[in-house]
C-alpha cells in the first residue's frame, strides 16, 4: 500500500534540469531514478526534459541500463517539434514519451496558434497526453475552447524568473473555473514548489501553493465561485489548508487529480518537506 495520500500520488513532475534548479543532465537522470526507492517514490511523476535534450536523457538512461525512463517532452519549436519528438520516443527503447508539453506562440490569435497545435498532435499522438500551455493573455478562452475542442489538455504557467510570470489569484481561478467548465484537465508549472502560498524571501515574489491549488480545484468541482477559490489561493496559513486537505475522502482526492494531473518541480524534496511538515505523508 503507497504511504502518499490519492491527493499527492504521483503529484510532481521532476523538472530539476530546468530553472533555477538547473541540475547537470548526468546527475538529474540517476536523481530521478533514486527517488523510486524512497518512501515517498508515489509522490514522484513523470521526468520532464526539452526535446532538445531529449536524445541526451536517453543516451544517459542506457548507460544505467535500466527500464526505459519515463518522461514528458517540452517542445522548444512550437508545433512543428511535436511530430519529431513523439516519433523519436517510439523508436528509442530507452525513454517511453508518455506526454509532451507546447507553448502557444505569443501572436494576436491564440485561438489560430492553439489550431495548428491540435492538428500537430492529431497527427502524430496515439496514448501520449498533450499539454497546451496557453498563457493568459488575450483571447486565451478562445484557444482554450480549441484544446477542450481536441479532447487535449491545458497548462498554466504559474511562476518563473521574473515577477511577471506569476499569475494573480484571480487569474489562477479563472483558469481553474474556464478548465473545468470545459472540462479540460491541466497541470502547472514553475513557482509551486511550496505547499502554501508564500512571499519568497530572496525576490519578494508571491508565489502559488500547490496544496491551495488542489484545494481550489476541489471547491470549484464542488461548485464553489471565483471569490471562494481567490480566498483558497490566497489562504497562507499551512495548518487551516492541511485540515481541510484531510477532510477529503480518496473519492475526492482521485476526482480533483482527475482535473489537476500533476505540476512540474525543480525540487521533490520541498514538496516532500512541507508535506510531511504539515502532517500529510506518513
């Protein structure tokens, strides 16, 4: 039986070779691999890497000579990098590409860009999951609207090097509530490698928490409004969201993660920290 609660199983994604970890490709991949032999192994998901390091990831997984490794794809080069990436998973025995990840180009109609996005993945996709990051600017319901369309799913940048790239609680909700309206799962990226709401001490930046994140994914599943789930993504007290969290029976749980699937960290040990700080993993 897994010792991580159906809310968090298989929560985050590895990102550790993206910003700020930045972790050496020859250290990452046995890094990743590690975690399967800790007790909190079902808390870890996919190992994310670029597509332009993606021959690399498999190059360092053959050396090991284990299973092939799971990974999911950002593609650096907009639709046109999908197909390759996708099709080099098929044949490599080293990596199973299980998901690839594509950010609309910033142009005046989303809703174009999120079409040749789609078309990309219809071409080439058999039981990989897409994941379309569509920003929130512009008409960024309308490009959602052609991905729920698809049957793909979306992603939300949710921090970054720069304060800029850090959503509002109002914009996090709307995009919850637009995604479930639509029915279309999502994950997240960046910034959420702390369980609660924060301001960062080094840069000032206000940062998501990705257990306000879940929560606010369950009460908009339970039809709870925008100001309901603004108060959620604001709340900073750690204890009055892990005793809601542990309300939740595992019904509830698996349904939110069904919405929610999984948000990309540079470090697992963080999560894992403010998890059992807060009494949520044995």
């Amino acid at each position: 039986m897994s010792t991580v609660p159906a809310l968090f199983r298989h929560l985050v994604d590895d990102a550790s070779m993206f910003p700020p970890g930045n972790l050496p490709l020859p250290e990452a991949v046995p890094a990743h691999r590690a975690h399967a032999g800790t007790p909190y192994a079902d808390l870890v998901g996919a190992f994310i890497t670029s597509d332009e390091d993606l021959m690399k990831v498999a190059a360092e997984t053959s050396k090991a000579g284990e299973v092939p490794l799971t990974v999911s794809v950002v593609i650096t080069g907009g639709a046109g990098g999908i197909e390759p990436a996708v099709r080099y998973g098929d044949r490599s025995p080293d990596i199973d590409v299980t998901a690839i990840e594509v950010r609309l180009r910033d142009e005046d109609d989303l809703s174009r860009n999120a079409l040749r996005v789609v078309r990309a993945c219809d071409d080439c996709l058999d039981e990989e999951i897409a994941y379309v990051e569509i920003g929130l600017a512009g008409a960024w319901e309308r490009a959602l609207d052609v991905v729920a369309d698809a049957g793909y799913n979306a992603k939300l940048r949710t921090g970054g090097l720069d304060a800029s790239l850090f959503p509002t609680s109002d914009q996090v909700a709307a995009f919850i509530t637009a995604c479930l309206d639509r029915e279309v799962a999502f994950k997240c990226t960046a910034g959420l490698h702390n369980a609660v709401r924060h301001t960062a001490a080094g840069t000032g930046f206000e940062h998501h928490g990705f257990l306000n994140v879940l929560l606010a994914t369950r009460a908009s599943l339970d039809g709870a409004g925008l100001d309901d789930l603004r108060a959620l993504l604001d709340e900073r007290d750690g204890e009055t969201l892990a005793t809601t969290a542990k309300t939740l029976t595992d019904q509830q749980a698996e349904s939110t993660r069904r919405w929610f699937t999984a948000y990309g960290s540079c470090s697992i040990t963080e999560p894992y920290d403010d998890l059992h700080a807060l009494d949520l993993l044995s």
